[in-house]
C-alpha cells in the first residue's frame, strides 16, 4: 500500500479546498516507481459524493498506469476537473479555476480535461468556449482516460466527450482508510423536475450484489472501519435488475460481513420501504442515520417537483422510521425559492422542519438547470426572496439542531474518529450521523465517547474507552 494524494473540493457551499492524504492497493513497488515526468496527475473535484468516489476511481486508474497523483497545479503534467452541475453555481465555480490552469499553459506544457456530470452535460461545448480545456470526459466510463490522454499527446488536437454506459469495476484511490465510499447503483430514473442527473448520469443502473459484497469484504481486510453505500436513490436499487433483489437485502448482505459500520445515502422517501427499516433496526452495524431529502414542505410545490408524495405522506414516512428505527437521526435537502413558491408554502416548509426537527439540512436556493421541466417555467422568485428564505430556515435550523444536540450531554456515545479538526482536534461522528469532537484519541478507532458539550453543529466529549484500550 502506499500514500499519495489528490486534492477534493467538497460541494458548492465554499468548503476551503481540502487535501486529502489517500491509499492505494494493489499497485506493486515497480510501477509506482516507474512514475515519470508526463505522468503527474492533479484532480480536483467539486459535487457530491458520487463525484468524490469517481474521483476516487479516476486516481486508482490513472495510478494503475503510472501516473503519480500530485497535490499542485503547478506539479501536473495533466489537470482533471471533476465537474458539478447540480447547481448553477456549482458549475461557474468549476469554470472559475480554468484560469489557474491558463496561467500555468503559459509557462509550460500541461493538459486540462474537465469531466463528471459538467463534461457529460456541456460536452464539446466546452472545447468551444474554453480553449485552454484540451478534452472532456463523463460521468462514467473513467477505465480508458489513460489510453485517451496517450492517444491525445500522440495526435493532438481536442478530444470529445465520451461515455460508456457500464458501472465500471476500477480500482480506488481512496482518500480515507477509515471509512469507505462504495457504488451501489449510477444513475437516476425519477426525473424530479428540478434535477439534471437523471441527465448527467443517465437512468439508474444497479451494481451486482456480488460485487459490493465483494469489496465490501475486501475493504474489511483491509482494515475499513465503514462503509457508505452510495446511490442517487438507494431505495430504488434492484429495480432495474430483478434478479439482484431490493436494497432491503443488500443492505442486510453488507450489513452480515464483518464490516464495524454501515452506513448508505440517498433514499428516496417515496422509495422507502419498512423492510429497509427492519434490516436498519435488526443490524447493529447499520448506523442509525437516514438522509431523506424532502425538498419542500408544501403540497403544491412537492406536486410541481414531481417528487411523487405530498406532506403528510412525508410525516407518515417518518412516523414509520420514528417507529421501527428507534433513536433514528433524520437529515433532509431543501430547495428555497422553487419557481411559484409563494410564502405561504415557504411557511409550509418551516413548519415541516419544526414539525420533524431533523439533525440537520442541506438548504440551497433554487437555481434552473439545462434540459429540466422546471427551466421551461419562469424562475420567478427573486434573487432577494430566495436570499431571505434561505436566511431564516438556516437560522431556525440553527436553533433546532442546537437544542437536539443538547440532549446528548451527559450521554455516552460510540464515535468512529475519522480525522484532525484545522485547531489540532480529533473528530469523527456518532452512530447517528452527529460529529463529535474530542480531545484525544487516534484516527480509526471507534471510541465511548462522554459529551459534554454541544453547538449546532457537533458534540464535543472526552473518549472513556477506545477499541485499542482505554484513553
Ligand atoms: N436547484 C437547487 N437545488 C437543487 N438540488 C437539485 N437540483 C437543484 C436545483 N436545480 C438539490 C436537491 C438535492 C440536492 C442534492 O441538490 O435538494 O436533494
Ligand atoms: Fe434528482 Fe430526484 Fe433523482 Fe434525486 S431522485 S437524483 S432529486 S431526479
């Protein structure tokens, strides 16, 4: 195994850009010795968590090839922007660090191609509007960069977009050895009116079973503390193949390996099913944690958004998630400002977030994407209204995450240590998703955790007994 590292710009929500020290297995000492000038990658990647796992995989493959990943644009022969489009400004922040690149072509030779959901949406578009961008890759199809970046340098020219619509089976370059990302299914068939992906990742395809056992039981040999398996709709897995079963049984096949943590994002409330609960309650290495995006509290928007439920549908769904998993932490996405959002359904959405009162959320204005319904209807609330709503559920959330978190001093709670706070901390997260911060204590180890203390936006304890003895 050996160390290396790629840096990964997390979400659009002005995260500081993060490097991640990263493992990669089976890559033997010849190779990674025969690393060469030509062969110094740099990846940055911007969206969600799919993103980052591809970037993951995009660093295995080129490392497979004797590329040496690199922590500097200045250090690269080659530049790859794993691009967002989630958002509208999710996609101009990956635009604004062309420049960084243009600067560097200045001085020297140095390749950019820019990819994920951007490079597979824009496409060629993007060779047209940006001549330093020298070729665009997708959201899938990462096992034949290096034989395209080659055929690249010995042709020149642009190269197009391309991409194969198999869930490729690649080797990762993982940024964590404590908790692991692990594709359960591509893809998204729900065509929710807001959203690109179904777009940018085509319709949803289900990974085999077999396989996520498999490197689930790999990454338990190799010493992973958690997995987290990822899809944009975990609840819909298996429908697209039958004969590989639902979630509810995969999650029980993951859950029955030796693996200390489960966790798994995103379900789909619609989706949901009380056999995923009974496996969440039944396993005690299922965390008990569920991200259950509702988006708006509002009958009439949810019915424009084609989510497929209306309000008391939502409640019911989490009355029936209070009820079979008990203690369970629910976290939730919300989008502000959805075209025709009047006030009333704004107050519609508080009141939905009073009613629950989740973990925590994930608020975003609403911003038109390309190809969706919702681009074809006026975006009609103002930049300002949006600004304000935006304002007062994160505040009133504020406020609410606040007083849950309080309830937790003076318990004790087992915390997976995941990693060094920027003040010289540890911190990692509970069962239930809250981070906990503590003072002592070593990355990986899944720790008793005393509270003492808490914010908005973690926990703050003293570890009482840790896997490797008492602290
Ligand atoms: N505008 C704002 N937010 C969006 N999301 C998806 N599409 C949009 C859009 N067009 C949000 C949803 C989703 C999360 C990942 O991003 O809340 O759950
Ligand atoms: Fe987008 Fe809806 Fe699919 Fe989620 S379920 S990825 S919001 S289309």
């Amino acid at each position: 195994m050996y160390r290396t590292a790629h840096r990964i710009d997390q979400g659009e929500e002005g995260n500081a850009i993060l490097s991640f020290p990263s493992v990669i297995d089976g890559i033997s000492a010849i190779q990674y010795s025969q690393s060469v000038m030509g062969k110094r990658a740099y990846i940055e990647t911007w969206g969600c968590q799919m993103n980052l796992h591809q970037s993951e995989g995009i660093a295995g493959v080129l490392q497979r090839a004797g590329y040496t990943l690199v922590e500097e644009i200045e250090e690269a022969d080659i530049v790859l922007f794993n691009g967002c489009m989630i958002r509208q400004k999710a996609e101009e922040k990956v635009y604004g660090r062309i420049g960084a690149v243009v600067e560097e072509k200045r001085k020297r030779s140095v390749l950019l191609g820019i990819g994920g959901c951007l490079g597979h949406l824009r496409g060629d578009s993007l060779l047209e509007r940006f001549p330093a961008v020298d070729f665009v890759f997708g959201s899938r199809g990462h096992g034949s960069l290096p034989e395209r970046i080659e055929q690249l340098r010995r042709t020149g020219g642009r190269l197009p977009a391309q991409d194969p619509p198999t869930i490729e089976e690649v080797p990762f370059s993982r940024k964590s050895s404590v908790t692991a990302m692990v594709t359960i299914a591509e893809g998204c068939s729900n065509f929710c009116s807001y959203c690109i992906v179904p777009y940018a990742r085509g319709p949803m395809r289900s990974r085999a079973p077999a396989l996520v056992v498999r490197e689930v039981e790999h990454l338990v040999s190799a010493g992973f503390q958690e997995v987290l398996l990822l899809g944009q709709n975990v609840n819909s897995y298996g429908r697209d193949r039958p004969e590989f079963g639902g979630f509810a049984e995969l999650l029980d096949w993951v859950a029955r390996t030796r693996i200390p943590r489960v966790r798994f994002t995103t379900s789909h409330p619609r989706d949901m099913t009380v056999d995923v609960l009974k496996t969440m309650a039944a396993r005690d290495n299922v965390c008990n944690h569920l991200h259950l995006p509702c988006q708006s509290g509002s009958d009439r928007i949810l019915q424009a958004m084609r989510r497929g439920y209306n309000r008391g549908q939502y409640r019911s769904i989490v009355d029936a998630v209070r009820d079979v998993v008990e203690g369970v932490n629910l976290t939730t996405d919300i989008i502000v400002g959805y075209p025709g959002e009047t006030e009333s359904d704004f107050a519609d959405t508080m009141r939905l977030i009073e009613e629950v009162r989740f973990g925590s959320i994930f608020a975003a204005k609403y911003s038109p994407r390309p190809l969706t319904r919702s681009a074809l209807v006026e975006d009609d609330v103002s930049e300002g209204t949006k600004n304000e709503r935006l304002q007062r559920i994160l505040s009133r959330q504020r406020e609410i995450a606040l007083e849950e978190n309080e309830r937790w001093v003076g318990r004790d709670v087992r915390v997976l240590i995941e990693g060094e706070t920027r003040d010289g901390r540890l911190y990692g997260r509970a069962d239930d998703h809250r981070t906990v911060v503590v003072e002592a204590g070593a990355i990986g180890e899944l720790a008793t955790v005393h509270v003492e203390g808490a914010t908005a936006s973690a926990l703050a304890g003293s570890v009482l007994i840790s896997a490797k003895g008492n602290s």
